[in-house]
C-alpha cells in the first residue's frame, strides 16, 4: 500500500472505525504488529480485543444472541493475512485454494484428497442435495434439526423423513432407522444438534451411522464440533477414512468467526468429493480462504474463543437451573431451555433489555435458544433473566 499504513488505510475506508462499531470483526488488523513488534503478549492483546469487541457490539445496537455467532470475529492474525491478500483477489484459481485445502486435511487428520472446499458448510448441504436428490429419492432426518438439506431435498423433489426427536431431545435413532429403504439417498445426523444444543451418544450414534451407511449415504453435520469439551468425544472422520460413504461437514463460521466470509469444508472418500466437486455452485472468495486458513493455524485463538464461550455458556445454563428452568446440555455456542411461555413473548422482553435471541422452532414453541456472547454480555443477559418470568 506504498507510504500509507493499513491503520491509516482502514481509517480513511468502509473499513475503518464507522465499519468496527457495526462489524466487530474487522477491527483493525494492523494491531498484529504490536504483538509481532514484541510490543504484548497475544494473549494480552486477545483480552483487550474482548473488552473493545464488547463496547462495539454494544453500541451497534441489540446485542445479537440468535444467529450463533462468534462474538469475536475473526482472529486478529487471520485480519493481518486478509490485510496482506490483495493481490490473489484478482485472480481465478487462486494459490490459496490449494493451500487451505492441505492445511484443512492436517487439521482434521485426512488426506488432502479426501476434503472439497466450499462457501460455507450450508453449500456442502446443497450440493448433496443436488448431487443425490436431482430425480427424486428420499431423505432421512432428525427434526428439529438444521433446516438446510431437508429443505433443499424438498425443493428438489425428495421425499423428506423428519423424524421427531426423542423424549430427550436427542437423535431418535430407532425411528430413524426404520425409516430407511431401498430409496433412501441420504441419511442426515447434526451432531451436536442444532436448535438443541445436544450432543448424542457416542457410541450409539457410531453404530447407526456405520450401519445407516451400508444402506445409503450419510451425512454428519459437525459445524459445532469444535465447542464441545466432553472428554473422548471424537468426529466421525476416522468413518471416513475406513472407506464408508460418509460426508462430514465442518465450518469457519463459528469457532473461527467466518460466517460473512463463507468458508466451509466437507471430508469424504475421494471418489465422494470428485462427485460432489461436479455440483458446487461457486468458487469460495479469496479473502474467507486466506482468513479461514490463518486462523486454522492460530491454535491460541481457538483455544481463546473456546474457553470464553465455556464461561458464557455455564454462566447462563447455571442461572437458568437456578430459576427451575429446563436446560438442554449444550455443547455448542447456544443454549436451548424451556421458558414455559411463547418465544415471541421472550424475544420482546430481551430485546427491551437490549438483546436479540433466537427464533422458534417448532414443536419446541416455548422453548429459547440463546447464542453465546461476550462473558461481559452473558453477565449482563443473565442480570436480565428473572424478569423475564416475572
């Protein structure tokens, strides 16, 4: 950028200071260099981007707790790689596809041949939709659970199995499994799910998915893998690397902080991912693969934002115990309990409390599921709690 700095560029463009009170997550980059200067610690300068994350979010306006965002955006080392990218933006197949690719299969322990790349994890849902649903075919589900391949699988022509989940709130693997036959195409497990927070047993949910796959293709969504801390919890990638026709999904968007920037994974055999790559819809943008692939390396920030998001979470799931409230054990960055009274009734109270939580999701109409901010902002969301059910 010749003479003028990347704090001075970020000041005088849609980048600048109007731009990190709205957007959090493109705090100026450049603050990289203090650390890099020996200037602090990174750890130092990841508690001071808390504190200056949580006056943003503030002022922006409704603290935003219902799309499951990572309060923190993305971390301040992969800001400086997005900062230094501008030359592979102007270019079709960029290096850096190949290079998040590779770094991608080490994080997760699989060939690279064995991942595809795409915008975001709900692309990988639609081109599954698209690759086994084109000409009808049905799909097995749990419900509720993510919406992205049911409603694509219905938009195509599939005939869609929701099957409700069971008295727990978790995956009703025996109903799942009579559901599937001779048509089925794919059997889909969100785990942990989503809208509930939950994690499904291990081992039961091991031995379904490896007998589901003897009949069909199953996809196992994992976009919250990363936030569960239940020791010997393991992803079902090693499934894949024994040869069976399972597609494991991962995410930028929460634990790295990506979700604008749509960077997604999905991990198969190779002869899957060559089937899948004839259906993908886009190429993914240059700046989500240099940010998702610095932030992969950033080992410290991970841990940062997992250890923050436990704090926020225990906050609020223990509160909530104390008010008497049914708690789903969550193990993502939300926190699903039962208000005993109508959602809409719940998101008008907070949002005058200055919070925006999430939406219903049916048949769970008086149930709440709160995204896990800021430990300052659950401190404050929590102060808020009892009126709620006053």
């Amino acid at each position: 950028m010749s003479s003028v700095s990347r704090r001075q560029w970020l000041r005088t463009t849609s980048l600048g200071l109007g731009a990190s009170v709205a957007l959090p997550g493109l705090l100026p980059a450049s603050e990289m260099s203090r650390v890099l200067g020996g200037g602090v610690s990174y750890a130092t300068m990841l508690d001071q981007m808390e504190r200056d994350v949580t006056a943003a979010r503030r002022a922006a306006g409704p603290i935003r707790l219902h799309f499951n965002e990572n309060p923190f955006g993305m971390s301040p080392k992969a800001k400086d790689a997005l900062m230094g990218s501008w030359a592979q933006h102007t270019w079709y197949m960029p290096p850096i596809r190949e290079e998040i690719r590779e770094t991608f299969a080490k994080y997760v322990g699989v060939p690279a041949d064995h991942v595809l790349v795409t915008q975001g994890s709900s692309e990988v849902l639609s081109i599954l939709a698209l690759a086994y649903n084109m000409h009808g075919g049905e799909i097995v589900a749990p419900w509720p659970t993510f919406e992205d391949l049911p409603r694509w699988g219905e938009t195509l022509g599939a005939t869609v199995h929701k099957v409700p989940l069971d008295h727990r709130m978790d995956h009703d693997l025996y109903q799942m499994e009579q559901k599937i036959n001779g048509n089925t195409k794919l059997v889909f497990v969100c785990n942990p799910n989503n809208p509930t927070s939950n994690l499904a047993d291990d081992q039961a949910l091991r031995e379904f998915v490896t007998n589901s796959a003897r009949r069909s293709t199953v996809i196992v969504d994992e976009a919250y893998f990363d936030f569960v801390n239940v020791p010997g919890h393991k992803s079902m990638v090693d499934l894949v690397l024994k040869g069976q026709p399972i597609i494991v999904s991962r995410t930028a968007s929460k634990l790295h902080g990506l979700a604008g920037l749509r960077c997604g994974f999905a991990v198969a055999r190779p002869d899957i991912i060559a089937k899948l790559q004839q259906y993908v819809t886009g190429d993914p943008n240059v700046f989500g693969l240099v940010a998702g692939k610095a932030s992969l390396l950033d080992t410290e920030y991970q841990a940062f934002v997992k250890a923050k998001n436990a704090e926020g979470r225990t906050m609020l799931m223990d509160a909530l115990k104390t008010l008497g409230k049914n708690v789903a054990p969550s193990q993502t960055n939300f926190v699903f309990f039962q208000a005993g009274r109508p959602v809409e009734q719940m998101q008008k109270y907070f949002l005058s409390k200055g919070f925006v939580i999430g939406r219903a999701f049916p048949p769970y109409t008086d149930w709440c599921r709160v995204s896990i901010g800021t430990p300052d902002e659950m401190k404050q969301f929590v102060a808020a709690l009892p009126g709620a059910f006053a």
